[in-house]
C-alpha cells in the first residue's frame, strides 16, 4: 500500500504551478496509470490527478468499468473527482491528506449518497501528503 | 433560453446507446460548445455531456475559468459534473429534468457546499427532457 503512495506522492512532485496532487491506479497489484494535476497547464478544470489517472486505466483495461481496481490519491478526492471514482466502480481508495472543506467523503459524503460498497481509507502516509501542500502554499506566498 | 435548451434537446438525441444528455455553453449570447453524453461509446466514465461541453469551452476561450458563460443541460448534473460546473465559474445553469437521486444540486447540495453565487435554475423545458429519458429507457426494456 505505502509503496504506492509514494509513486502518488513522487508524480504529485511533478505539478509545477498547480495544485501538487498525484494520483496511481492498481489492479491485481501492477500499476496501470500515473497522473499529476495539470489543471493550469492544460486550462482544464477537469484535468485533476484522479480524472486523468482514471481516464489513463480506462484507455488501458478499454473499459470504464474498473471494478477491482484501487487509487492511490495524496489529497483527498473533491466531489468531481470523487463522483468519478464511485461511478467507475472502483474497489478501493485511499488518501492521503483530508479535505474537511470540500472532501468528497468527510465533507460531502458522496459515498453514502452513492451506496457502493466502496472502501476509503485517509490518512495514508498523511504527514508527507499535507508537506506537499504545505510547501505549495508557502512558495506561493513568498 | 429555450433556444439553448432547445439546441441541448436535440444533441442528447446524438447519445446512441448511452443516456441522452445534451449540453451547451454560452457565452455573450452565443454557443461556443455543445455536447452529448459519450460514456459507452468512449469508454470513459468521465464524457458526460457537462464535462465535454465544459472542456470544449476552455478550448475555445484558452482558459479554464469560464465566468459570465451559461450552460444549459437536459437533465440536472450529477455531482462530479456539478462540481466541475462550480469550480469552472460558470455563472447560470439551466437544467431540464430533475434527478431526485444524485442530482448536484437538489439532492446533494453541493452549490451550498461551494458557495459560489452561481445561479442554478431547474425544470427548463422539463416535459421535453423527462421524454427524452422516458423513451430511452422505455426502449432499452423492449
């Protein structure tokens, strides 16, 4: 599980002016897709790290079903992305950092609207995940 | 208004085999994008109608903050095409049919969650849209 997270939080390394966020998809334990947030560089507001990775493993299993399969995200799922992520069927997410303004689950509970026997699970190495922000954050306000 | 709507209608009808749904977005008084669901035909859970509309948007205007467009949809977003509709700084959104179950706005609150001073108005051309669902399903249980 930690290893990886940490593919999610090297890949988040990778989101320059954006938000740093990265996201990994796994299915019977290989790595299927990598994405990184490109919202300002790709001027996409849909373009976050859990809609690209997703969009990447469907492309490969050709299916947008992707029961069985498990994201790896480092922030919390907004309720875009988090809607995504029930409706492909995913089996497992975990996260890393809590979004308690906008989570998709501990904020908005998408989960128990959707009624999915999907499993979450945050705090995944969460210290290392709120770093990332915390070092985006204070750049910018240097 | 209606004309919009009108021009959503007839691209839900483009659907095929997946669930009708139409969109466009307007800027200044003209289509810059218009959109059908493509989920089965693409494979990708993400082609809602909203979210290829929004995107086409961004395209045409190079820049994901789409303020002071409308967007007009057959039927209410659901909440990972509400969100995205939220965070894109669309200012009016015109929705035909209801959806008591998932429905972004009326079921899940999410426009109270995210507290933009978007306006959301729903039940635009309702018949015509509840129809075009009607008929979908009615047809896929023959």
């Amino acid at each position: 599980m930690y290893n990886y997270m940490h593919t999610a939080i090297e890949e988040a390394k990778k989101s320059g002016k954006d938000v740093p966020v990265g996201a990994v998809v796994v299915k019977d334990g290989k790595i299927i897709s990598v994405a990184h947030n490109l919202r300002e560089q790709d001027n996409d507001i849909t373009a976050h790290a859990e809609i690209l990775a997703i969009r990447q493993a469907e492309r490969t299993v050709a299916n947008w079903r992707l029961d069985g399969c498990e994201l790896y995200v480092t922030l919390e799922p907004c309720p875009m992305c988090g809607w995504a992520i029930l409706q492909s069927r995913i089996s497992k997410v975990y996260f890393g950092s809590y979004d308690l303004n906008y989570g998709a689950f501990s904020k908005c509970g998408l989960d128990k609207i959707c009624k999915t026997d999907i499993e979450i699970h945050g705090g995944i190495c969460e210290e290392e995940c709120d770093m990332l922000l915390k070092d985006f954050f204070t750049d910018i306000r240097v």
